[in-house]
C-alpha cells in the first residue's frame, strides 16, 4: 500500500469512534485516513468494553457451574478457575477483533498510518515514530507498518479517546496500585483487593474478582455504587453485591496508600472522620477516565479545551475550522456507542449528508456488566423529580416474571419513568439478568417519543424477561396483570 499525502479526512485514534467514523467516511466517497499510534479498536477493543466482558463471561460460567446443584446438575470434583486460561481466552477475543478491524479499513479502503500524530498547522499534521510502549506484545503494530511524515487533509477529527485518571499520593504503579490495564491481565489471582470507585469500571472488576473468589472491597465517595444509576436499582444492585460476600463503603475515600513487598493497606476515611486500614494484595484505581489531549499540538492551534476534553459543538466541531473531536476525548459519557455515533453524526455533516440531527445525550443508554447486570437509559427518578416535572414510576420485580423464575434469575427489578402530563417514557432502569440486552426496546422507545399507551398496545413474547418491561408500564399506571 503506497500511503497519500493529502486526504479529506484524517482521523486520528482508531477506537470506536474513530475507526467506525472512517468506515463512514469512506462510504460518504471520502478520501480517509485513519492514524493510529499503538492498536487498532482502541482502549474499547483492546482494553475496555471487549476483554471484560470475555472476563465477566468466564466469571458468570464459574459462577453457574459453582451453582450447578440448583439446576439438578453434578459436577464431579471441584470447579476451579486458571485465571492464566481465563485472561487467555479474554486477550484472544481481544485479538480475534483487533484483526477484524485491520480487515474493515482494507475493505473500505481506508489508508492507516501507523504513528504519533500531532497536528501541525491547521490542516496538517506530523506522524512521528509512537512513543508509547505498548503494555504486552499482543495486537502489536504490523511489520510493515508505515506512517512516519507529513500529511494534509481537509477535516482533521480527533479520537484520541482517553486513559486513567489518577489520584495525587496513589498514582498506580503497576504492581500494587493497579489501573484498568493492569486489573485486566493479572499474572496470577489476588486473593484481596480494594476497588477505589464504583463507577462501570470499578463495579465491574469487583464483580469480576468476587466472582472468581477473591476478598473485595470497594470505596465510594457518594452515598450510592454506581453513582449515575437511579438510586433504587443501586441499592438492589448493592445489597446483592453484599450477599455475594462484597465489602462496600460508601461515602468515604481512600486518602492514602501504604505499601509492602506484595500488599497494600488503604486508609480508607468515613465521612465522620473514622480511618479504617484495610489491607489487601492490590488495589484498584478505579477513579474516572481523562482526555488524551496532550501533545496533540492543541494549544498552538488555540483548540478549546475543558476540563480535559476537547470543547465541540453538536456536530463535533471545534472551535478552530477543519478540526473536530469526537468520543472519550470531546467529553462523557465516555462510552463506545456514543464514540461511534458522535463519529458518525460528525463525518455526515462534514458530508452535508441529509437529515443529519445532533446526538441527544439524554438517551445515550449505560450499561454494566456486572452481577447482577445494570442498565438504564434517560433520567432517573431524582433528575426527574428535581426539574419539577410530574412523573409517573413503575415497577416490576424479577420474581414475579416467569422467565427469570424459570432461569433461577429471580433478583431485579425493571422501572420505567413517565411524564405525567404527555405519558412520554423519560427513563427506564433495570437491574438483573439480562438487563444490558433489554434495555435497548425502551432506547428506541423513547427515541421513538413513545408513550404509554403505545407501549401498552405492544405485544411482548412470552416467556421472556421482556415481559417484564411491559409489566412495568402497566404498573406506572394502575394497571399490572401479574403481581
Ligand atoms: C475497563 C473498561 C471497560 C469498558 N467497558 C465499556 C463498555 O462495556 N461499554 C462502553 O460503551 N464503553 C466501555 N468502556 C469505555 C470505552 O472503552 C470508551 O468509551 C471507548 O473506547 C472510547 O472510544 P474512542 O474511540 O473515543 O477512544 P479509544 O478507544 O480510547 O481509542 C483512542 C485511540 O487513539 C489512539 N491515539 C491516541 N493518541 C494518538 C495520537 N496522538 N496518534 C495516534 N493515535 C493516537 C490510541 O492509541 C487509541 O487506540 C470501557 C472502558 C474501560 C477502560
């Protein structure tokens, strides 16, 4: 391949965001190149969304082979983890989709060059020989790799995405103080962990480790686990999570970390000024995500930055002209869906492809995968409450609903939030099994602007957990058929 260069289009990170935003832009008869410095899919596909859920997966399998008996089954002998084999397993999915990525580009003949890129001029950017040092040799830069030198293009879009956020006094190390990267290849199981935050990342590594047998114990600043989740789901969600054996401490913070030749003991402070020490063999900094917007050359352009995140418009546009950002590093949610459409919408309109309208944050879904699973789209009961509107919530529990009885799944609950006034679904929350496949019917729903009524007029297949969001709808008006 003899790389170009000028193009339209440079996009520069191939996460989801940046690499579904080229495929795009290639369909759209634009001449595309996308720059990437370390690992084609980004942190989602290499070490985000993609290697924890082939994680999760090997912990919901060990989980139901340790309850076998309650599905009439025997095992012989004891089950038993190789955490070596599971991480294994989740680092060949990673790699598995890592090529397929390599294979999209070729397909719609998008150019990759391989390197760091830095934008020069407006319109112009340097690729220099990356200076990160990948984290394992696995999904490593080709071969015959080429990208090193200058390149122009019309529209110039960031998706540099983003990395770890640190806390001053407990920067991971690597060893003791792991981040995301770390927690994800361990060379062998901890046998006690402390999880600081219990955002998705954190949750769902506590989820990971408790289920594979390890002592957890998770911090959290604000009162509630999952802070951005409708406070009735995290609390089910918490009380399971106890039942499992989980520690969890909320409002508190872990204010500083000792270290010994293989543990820590974190000091973890209440909000009444109590410190408990608790010593474990790692602990995980799970504290939020910042924007790579570092020598990107972004403060000689004068590009608009808050916070860590690139400022955009809703088309993704940046304050400076032929310069865009989309995904982790134009600001949250940081989430892969919403890189990819970010992307999207992005690339379309630099097209003036029609009917292009800007993303509606509010019905963004979140999902997490842990045991039992959250999700939720929309606002919560307290948004809900707080903006002054008249709302109607329903109900309706896991056990009650044949399906998840018949999976000995009996534990959730799915809440839906109307609008009194128009019956508009404005929310919908979910804990239980299941729940991040499920919560997608109530995504188009209210992109749809679905009422109640319409809801109530759908049809829902029997027997299956969707029945319950049916349920649930009826319950917010009076009129439930099985509770
Ligand atoms: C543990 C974990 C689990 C997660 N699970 C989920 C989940 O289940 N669902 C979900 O929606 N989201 C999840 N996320 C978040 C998701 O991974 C991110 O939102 C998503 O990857 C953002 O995509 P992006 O394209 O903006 O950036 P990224 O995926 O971060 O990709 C950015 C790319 O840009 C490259 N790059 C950066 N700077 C340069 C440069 N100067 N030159 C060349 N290349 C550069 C990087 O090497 C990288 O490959 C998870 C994240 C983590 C850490």
């Amino acid at each position: 391949m003899v790389l170009a260069n000028n193009y339209d289009v440079i996009i520069i990170g191939s996460g989801p965001g940046g690499y579904v935003t080229a495929i795009r832009s290639a369909q759209l008869g634009l001449k595309t190149a996308i720059v990437e410095r370390e690992h084609l899919g980004g942190i989602c596909l290499n070490w985000g969304c993609i290697p924890t859920k082939a994680l999760l997966r090997s912990a919901e399998i060990f989980h139901y082979g340790q309850h076998a008996k309650d599905y009439g089954l025997t095992i012989e002998g004891k089950i038993s983890a190789d955490i070596n084999a599971v991480v294994k397993r989740s680092r060949g999915v990673s790699a598995q989709l890592n090529a397929g990525i390599g294979f999209l580009m070729k397909k719609n003949k998008v150019d990759v060059i391989w390197g760091e890129a830095k934008l020069s001029k407006p319109g112009e950017i340097v690729v220099s020989k990356t200076s990160k040092k990948p984290m394992e040799p696995q999904n490593p830069v080709p071969k015959n790799a080429q990208g090193e030198g200058t390149y122009t293009a019309k529209h110039i879009i960031l998706a540099t995405g983003a990395r770890p956020r640190a806390l001053p006094g407990i920067e991971p190390d690597g060893k003791l103080i792991w981040t995301y990267f770390e927690a994800m290849i361990p060379p062998e199981m901890p046998k006690s962990l402390v999880v600081m935050g219990s955002g998705a990342i954190g949750i769902e590594f506590a989820s990971f480790y408790r289920t594979m047998g390890a002592e957890v114990t998770v911090v959290e600043l604000l009162p509630n686990i999952m802070p951005v989740e409708d406070a009735e789901i995290s609390a089910i969600a918490r009380k399971q999570f106890e039942k499992q054996g989980m520690k969890i401490i909320t409002e508190a913070k872990v204010t500083k970390v000792e270290k010994a030749a293989n543990s820590i003991t974190a000091h973890v402070e209440t909000k009444d000024g109590k410190v408990e020490k608790i010593t474990a063999d790692r602990l995980i900094s799970a504290v939020g995500v910042q924007g790579n917007i570092e020598n990107l050359g972004l403060e000689a352009l004068g590009v608009k930055t808050d916070r860590g995140c690139v400022v955009i418009d809703s088309y993704g546009k940046t304050n400076v002209p032929g310069l865009y950002a989309i995904g982790d590093v134009a600001g949250p949610p940081m989430l892969a869906h919403k890189a990819e459409h970010e992307g999207v919408i992005c690339v379309e309109k630099i097209a003036n492809f029609p009917g292009v309208h800007p993303l509606e944050k509010d019905k963004i879904p979140g999902c997490t995968y842990c045991h039992p699973q959250v999700a939720s789209v929309g606002l919560t009961e307290a948004k809900a409450r707080e903006g002054g509107r008249e709302i109607r919530v329903g109900r309706y529990p896991f056990i009650a609903n044949g399906k998840a009885v018949a999976l000995g799944e009996e534990q959730g609950l799915v809440k839906t939030i109307f609008d009194k006034k128009t019956g508009q679904l404005i929310g919908a929350h979910m804990v239980g099994a299941e729940v991040t496949e499920l919560i997608q019917g109530f995504v188009v729903a209210m992109n749809l602007e679905t009422t109640e009524e319409e809801l109530m007029h759908t049809v829902f297949p029997h027997p299956t957990l969707s029945e319950m969001m049916k349920e649930s709808v009826l319950d917010a008006y009076g009129r439930v058929l099985n509770a």
